[in-house]
C-alpha cells in the first residue's frame, strides 16, 4: 500500500512536470514582438489560449500536493525527504512557469494595445492634414471693407495657431513611431515613414503663415486708408467750425478779426486740395484688394468729400464779400456811440457829486446839525432842476443811433440807467428833506414827551406809602436834567421860527413854560419824601444780622438731623441716637425763641416779614421731621428692648431644660424611673408653648432686622439660626429619651401611660403610639392603594398647613400702627379663621384612613402642627380684640393731645408682648393634666375635638 502511494505521487509529478516544460516550449516560441501585426496579434490570441490553461495546471499542483500528503503519512522517515525534494522542485518549476505565462502575455498585449493605440493617433493626424489642405487650397477672396477684412485675417491667424500647436501632437506621434518601431521593427513605422509625416506638416505650416501675411498687408492698406479719410474729415469739420464762428450772428468779434480768420480759413481750404489727392491715390491701391461693392462705395466716398471741399471754399468767398460791407457801417456807428457814450458818463458824475453831498453821516446827530442838512437839501432841489436839460439831449443821440443796424441795446440801456440815477437823486433829495424836517420837529419835542412820561411815575411814587430812597434820589436827579432842557427850549425862539413857522412856534412854547411849572411842584414832593426815608432807614439797620444768624443755627441743626438717618448697629447705638435727637428737639425749640426776638423788629417792613415767614415754615418742617423721626426711633428702641427679653428668656429656658434633660439622663436605677420618666413629661409639656414663644422670637427678630444696619442684621440673623439649632438638638434629645424609657417599661404598664399620656399629650410629636397589634401591621401592609392615597392626603393637608402657618406669622410679625391697619389686621386673621373648618375636614379624613395604615411619625408630628396651629389662631384673635379696643381709645383721645397719644401707643406697642403671655399661661393651664390619676373621654380626646360635639364618657379609653 505505502509503494502504491508513493508511486502515484512520483507518477502524478512526472505528468504535471512534462506539461509545464510544454508550456514553457509554447511560450517561447510565442514570446517575440517583431514582425508584422498579424502576427503579432496570432501570437496574442496564442498567449491567450495558454493563460486559459493556469487554471489546469493548478489542479494538477493540488493533485501532487494530496498524493504528497498520502505518501508521507504512509512512508518512513527516510524517504520522506526525497519526497518533499521532489515537491519543492515541483513548485518552484510551476511558480517559474505561471509567472512566465503572465509575463509573456502581458509584454505582447501592451506591445499590441501600444500599436493600436498610434496607428488611431496617425489616422487622426493624416484626417486633420487633409482637412487643413482643403481649407488653405482656395484663393483669398475679395472683401467689402476693412471690418470684413480684419475678421478674414483673424480666421487666417486662428487657423495658423490650429497648426502650430499640432507640432506638440507631431512631435509626441514621431517619439512613439521611434519606440514602436524599436520594439516591433515593421517598416509602417520607419524613419522614412516618420520624415513622410513631418514634410506634410511642414507644407501645411508654410501655407498657412504666407496666407496670414498675405492678409496682414491688405488690411493693413485698408486701415491707413480709413485714418487718413478719418483726419482729413477731422479737418473738413474744423475749418467748417471755423468758418461757422466767423459767419454766426452771435459772435462777439469786430469785422476786422472776421476777415483775418476768413484769410487763414481759404489758405486752409487750399492746403485741403492737396490732401484730397493723396487720398484719390490710397483709394487706388486698396480698391486692388476689394471687391467690386466695396470698390464702389470708396469711390463714392472720396466723391462726397471732394464736393465738401468745394462748397466750403466757396463760403469763405461769399462771406469775405459780406464783411467788406458791414466793416464800412461801423466805422460810422462807432464814432456817434462814443460821444453818446462820454455825455452819459459826465451826467452820471455830476449826479454823483450830488448824491455824495447829501450823505447824512453815522450816528445821532445834534439839533444844529440837522438845520445843516435840511438847508443842503433844499440847495440840491435846485442843482437837479438844472440837470434836466442834459436828460433831453441824451434821448435825441439815441434817436440818431437807431438808425444803424448794429444792436444799440448797451447805449439805450446806459440811457435808462442815467435818467434812474436822476430819478433816484431827486427822489432821495425829497425824501431826505421831509424826512430831515420830521426828525427835527421830533427831537425839539423830545425834552417835552419825556416829562409827560416821566411825570406819572413821579406822582405814582409819592403816592406809595413806603418808597425806597434810591428811587427817590434817581427821581430828583431826573427832575434837575429836565429843568435844564426846558430852559434850553425856551431859548430856541428863532430856531423854531425857521423851522416851524411863527405860529406853530408860539404854541409850542406855551407848553413849554407849563412843563416847568408842573416840574417844580414835583421837585418840592419829592425832597419832602426823601426826608421822611431816611428817618425810616435808621429803625432796620440790626435786621440783616440777627436773620442770618437765625438762618446758620437752623442749617446747623439741620446738618445734625441728616446725619442721625443712618440705621444703628446695635441696641446701644438706638438708645444714643435717640437721646442725640431729644438734645436736638431742645436746640430747635431754643431757636423758636430767638426768631420772636427776631420778629418784633420786621412788622412795619413787608420783605422782613417774608423772609421771617419762610424760615419759620422751614423750622416748622424740620420739627415735623424731627418729631417722626424720635417716634420711630422710640419703636424701635422698643422693638429691639423688646427682642432682646424674649430671646434671653427662651435661651435661658433651653439651657436650664437641656440641664435637668441630662440630670434625668444621668440618674440610674430601676426605682427611680417612673420618677424621671414624669419630670420629663412635665419638661415636654412646655414645648408647644416654648415653641409659640420661638416663633414669637422670630417675628420680633424680622421687625428688628428691618429697621438696623446690615451688620446687626446678620448678627440678629446668626443668633435666630443659633436658637433654632439649639431648639432641634433640645427636641430631638427629649423624644429620644422619652422613646428609650417607654421602650423598657413592661407592656402593661406601657398601655397603662400610653393612655395617660394620650389623655395629656396626644397633640405632641415625642409621644407615638406604640401599643399597635402585630396582626392588625400586616393588615396594613396589605391594602397598597389605600396606603397610597393616605400618602397623598397627608402630603396635600402639609402643603396647606405650611402655607396658612406662614401668612399667619406674616400677620404676627406687623405692627399696626392706626385704626385702618388694626381693621386690615383683624379681617387676615378672621379669613384664615373661616379655613379652620375645611383643615379640621382634611385633618379627619387622614383619621378616618388612619386604622388601615397604621400609626406613624408624621402623622404625629402633623397631629402636633395642626393644634399648635390653631391655637396660635386663637391667641392672635384674642390679642386682637384687645389692641383694637385700646387703640380706639387712644385714638379718640388723638385729638386732645398728640404727645399723650402717642405715649399711649408706645405703652401699647409694650403691653402687647405682655398680653400674648398671659393667654399662652391662660392656654397652658388649659392644657395642664388634672392631679388626680383618672381616666376620661373627655380628658384624652377634647383637645383632640375641639371643634366637633362628643359624647361624654366616664372610663377607660375604648382605644
């Protein structure tokens, strides 16, 4: 069996052996690229067939590896090396065999594909020559302009570029003939196949650049052509503007300028002539190159710029003959122009001078200059009634002009302007003169118009019962200044004559001497007045520094009241800011005296009397002021006095309980339990009072802590937190204790006290019920959705209580101050009052699910809450009453006394803490067990029921 194997796998390697030496035989006879293409292509597709058969002779691998493995697992360890020798020889002949099989393949392939691949370049080439000899084999047309003939010539230039970059393509062709021809040898790719190829491109290329140049010289004939037409229609046009402005009517320029620009115009026009000529032979040699439609239209062009040249040379004749004649008619207008011309500008300096000399000057002017120019005035009339000969005989030069053609506009308005000028002396003369007689029958009447004036006022201030003497002395220094001018007037008898006529005259001076007479009556007035003030004056003189020493005491007491509005740190400051502000209330009551001293010195004088009046309102102001602000330093004084006991007093009570809590702690021994475990419940019993109380506190410390400085309010702050922290610890170390004593009492003695202690303690949250059956907590445990919904009536009947204790410590912790507040204060409380019923509602309702669930710790604590609740309710109301009714009183008696009023409500505002601890020690006796050891319905469940009626019951508890 092992020779068996061993000789299939020495038969199976012969086999595979001699087919790979086939193969390679095959292989090399087909591995050669020279030749031509079909055979090169027969030795492809024989390649080809060989790749087809790898697949045969991995499968005879496959085979010799399994008669391998067959062998070696059957044969000894010596002749297993000459196996694995022969397979390893194996495999190396077929791995040398395949890689030659893919090679050879591959090399003819790419040499094929190469082949293929310029032979479609070379055809492409050979397409594009054919294509570019078809194009440049025509002839150049003729073109019909110069627009026509750029765009010939830049197709031209496009098809050359075409050709010079298919010598890139050449190029790359002939480098890939060169490497094909090295690689088959086949003569389509020779070099005289390649030199064929670049002789045709050649051809190509040299045709197309003698056509580009060829097109390069007949545009560039045509385009000289068109600059040389376009300059010399810019010339036509300018020697046509030329001749425009030497025809045209609204030039400025004399006939002799026009003649000289016509001269140089017909010189133009002949220089034009030869110009033209030199055009007709550009014509000539770019009509060669044009077509007959384009050859048509040039010479129609030249033609139309030929009759252009003629017609403008025959206007410039026409138009020098024109001028000639108006040259003649000038000459004769100019000289009659100047005369007119020098007769307007004497007149006009004659009216110059007049109109000067009538120049008034700057400023007022006195009475003797104004008769000056009143007499100028009247010698100018005169000197322009002369002048209007001159007028007349300027019109009559005018007439004589208007028989000229030129335009006499600028002489007849030079006329016009001249008789305005006229005009305007004469007018101004005129006016002038009335104007001149009116201001000087003004300023002789001035003096006369300012006594009438001045005169009511004079007679208004004698009649003033208390004039001021700087009035009186300014009125008689008036008088004095128009004594003088009246007397001036009566002086001026000729002046006023000249001026204003005899009669006028007369009856001015009339009213004159009557002015003067009226003037000395008031001038013995005014000295009597003047006597009289200066005795008044000496009364006042000690006025001014009595009031401003009046005003510097008021500024100062002032300043101190401003610096006493600071908020104090600490009880100690609020007592000295109060007594700083009583020390001021006795400096402003000082003041009061001084200003009636102050007083007696002002009644006769009405300004004195004002100003006193106004610092007596503000020392009014200021003692309003200072009044409020003593009686809110009072309250809060109190307020603070009234703190600081409670807190002490509570601090005191926690320290002594905590004492005896750690004496009863300490004491040992089974006999003296029952003895500790009643001075604890006596200890507890104080602790829904003691809580009210810290409540209290709490309320006091807010109130404290809005009227003090931001220091002492978070020390009062720190000292609330402190004594809530110490009563916690005191709570919590009670109810511990009290549960670790009940904890180690028999069970019957347990359910002895648990009903005693029902009976006194049931509302307090240190004394649970501990007696509750085993069976009856599996009850519990099994009803699920009733315990849910117990869960959630306690939480809802919390979130009520926290939220109406709250507004009702907001309530307790505001003072009312009136009437309207006390009112406001008693319907908030009788509102939550009327909420009682519906938490007694809720409050039942958890007691009626409390069977089912059982007893636990928050509903004790809630029990507790909700009693102590409603008895600090009660309390305020009750507290309420009475400070209503004691502030009624005080407020009827407002009206008789303030200060007594508010005394009274300062003893109020002490009473009050006073009153709440009498009904807390009227509560407590209320809730005190009585001192016999009895069993009672009434004992353990009234207080508990408080609100509903019971059955009376005399026994043990049911419970």
């Amino acid at each position: 069996m092992t020779q068996q194997l061993q000789d299939e796998f020495d038969s199976s390697v012969e086999n595979a052996e001699a087919w790979m030496k086939a193969i390679q035989e095959r292989l090399r006879i087909n591995d050669n690229t020279k030749g031509p293409r079909s055979a090169l292509e027969a030795r492809l597709r024989e390649t080809e067939k060989i790749r087809a058969l790898e697949p045969e002779g991995s499968l005879k691998m496959d085979l010799i590896l399994v008669k391998a493995d067959a062998a070696l697992r059957s044969i000894g360890e010596e002749k297993k090396h000459e196996v694995l020798s022969k397979l390893k020889d194996i495999k190396a002949l077929w791995e040398e065999t395949a890689i030659y099989i893919t090679h050879c393949h591959s090399r003819i392939e790419w040499v094929w594909l190469h082949w293929s691949e310029y032979l479609k370049a070379q055809n492409e080439f050979y397409t594009w020559i054919h294509n570019m000899r078809v194009t440049l084999e025509p002839d150049i047309e003729l073109q019909l302009g110069l627009k026509e003939k750029q765009w010939q010539l830049s197709h031209a230039q496009v098809l050359q570029n075409d050709v010079l970059n298919q010598s890139v393509l050449l190029e790359r062709l002939l480098e890939e003939a060169a490497s094909l021809f090295s690689r088959i040898g086949d003569p389509s790719v020779d070099e005289d196949a390649q030199k064929k190829m670049r002789v045709e491109y050649e051809g190509i290329r040299q045709e197309a650049q003698n056509r580009v140049k060829l097109l390069e010289t007949i545009t560039k004939e045509h385009e000289q052509y068109s600059a040389s037409v376009n300059q010399f229609q810019s010339w036509l046009s300018g020697v046509t503007e030329k001749l425009n402005c030497c025809t045209g009517g609204a030039t400025k320029t004399s006939a002799e300028d026009k003649l000289k620009a016509l001269k140089e115009i017909a010189k133009d026009i002949r220089s034009g002539g030869k110009k033209w000529k030199h055009l007709e032979n550009q014509c000539a040699e770019v009509i060669q190159n044009t077509s007959p439609l384009g050859s048509a239209r040039l010479k129609d062009e030249l033609e139309e710029l030929r009759k252009a040249l003629e017609k403008l040379k025959l206007l410039s004749s026409e138009e020098e003959e024109r001028l000639l004649k108006i040259q003649q008619s000038e000459s004769a207008y100019e000289s009659q122009a100047r005369q007119l011309e020098a007769d307007i500008q004497q007149l006009r300096k004659d009216l110059q001078r007049l109109e000067n000399d009538l120049d008034p000057g700057e400023g007022e002017k006195t009475e003797d200059e104004f008769v000056t120019l009143w007499k100028k005035c009247n010698a100018t009339r005169a000197a322009l009634a002369a002048e209007e000969s001159k007028i007349e005989r300027l019109k009559a030069q005018l007439k004589e002009l208007l028989r000229f053609s030129q335009d006499v506009q600028p002489h007849a308005e030079s006329v016009v302007s001249a008789i305005q000028q006229y005009q305007s002396v004469r007018s101004k003369t005129s006016k002038m003169s009335s104007d001149t007689e009116t201001q000087l029958w003004r300023l002789i009447q001035n003096p006369l118009q300012s006594f009438e004036q001045w005169k009511p006022s004079v007679q208004m201030l004698l009649e003033t019962p208390e004039p001021e003497l700087a009035h009186i002395e300014a009125a008689l220094a008036e008088s004095s200044q128009f004594k003088e001018k009246l007397m001036m007037l009566q002086l001026k008898k000729d002046v006023l004559n000249n001026v204003l006529g005899e009669e006028k005259a007369e009856s001015f001076l009339q009213e004159v001497a009557e002015a003067s007479k009226e003037r000395e009556i008031l001038h013995k007035g005014l000295l009597q007045s003047k006597s009289k003030l200066q005795n008044l004056i000496m009364q006042h003189k000690n006025f001014d520094a009595g009031f401003a020493s009046l005003q510097k005491k008021l500024s100062a007491i002032k300043a101190k009241l401003d610096l006493e509005k600071e908020p104090r740190p600490d009880l100690l400051g609020k007592k000295t800011q109060l007594q700083r502000l009583q020390m001021i209330q006795d400096d402003l009551a000082e003041l009061a005296i001084h200003m009636e001293e102050v007083e007696k010195l002002v009644q006769s004088n009405t300004t004195h009397r004002h100003e006193m009046n106004q610092l007596s309102s503000d020392s009014q102001a200021l003692k309003r002021s200072l009044e409020l602000m003593i009686e809110q330093s009072e309250d809060h004084v109190q307020k603070h006095w009234a703190y600081n006991d409670k807190l002490s007093d509570l601090q005191q009570w926690i320290s002594v309980t905590r004492e005896k809590i750690n004496s009863c702690q300490d004491a040992e021994g089974e006999q003296n339990t029952e003895g500790r475990l009643e001075d604890l419940e006596r200890l507890l019993a104080e602790f829904p009072d003691k809580e009210i109380q810290l409540h209290l506190v709490e309320a006091h410390g807010q109130l404290v802590m809005e009227n003090s400085s931001p220091e002492e309010t978070a020390h009062v702050q720190a000292e609330l937190d402190q004594l809530k922290e110490s009563w916690k610890s005191l709570k919590e170390m009670a109810t511990g204790l009290l549960k670790k004593w009940q904890l180690s009492r028999p069970v019957a003695e347990k359910k002895k006290k648990r009903a005693f202690v029902d009976s006194r303690w049931m509302s307090r949250p240190a004394l649970h019920l501990f007696d509750v059956d085993p069976n009856h907590k599996q009850e519990k445990m099994g009803e699920g959705q009733t315990a849910s919904t117990h869960l959630k009536l306690l939480h809802d009947f919390e979130e009520w209580l926290r939220g109406e204790n709250t507004k009702l410590t907001k309530i307790l912790a505001g003072t009312p101050s009136s009437e309207e507040e006390i009112k406001g204060h008693q319907s908030k409380l009788e509102e939550l009052q009327s909420r009682v019923p519906h938490g007694q509602h809720l409050f039942e309702d958890l007691l009626h699910l409390h069977p089912v669930v059982g007893s636990s710790e928050d509903l004790e604590d809630l029990r507790y809450r909700w009693m102590l609740y409603k008895a600090k309710l009660r309390e305020a109301l009750s507290s309420q009453v009475g400070v209503f009714l004691s502030c009624s009183l005080l407020c009827v008696s407002q009206e008789r006394s303030g200060g007594v009023c508010r005394f009274l409500r300062r003893a109020c505002r002490a009473a009050l803490p006073l009153q709440l601890l009498l009904l807390l020690l009227l509560l407590l006796a209320f809730l005190l067990p009585l001192a016999e050891d009895t069993h009672s319905c009434t004992l353990a469940n009234n207080f508990a029921r408080s609100f509903q009626l019971m059955l009376r019951y005399e026994g043990p508890p049911p419970t």
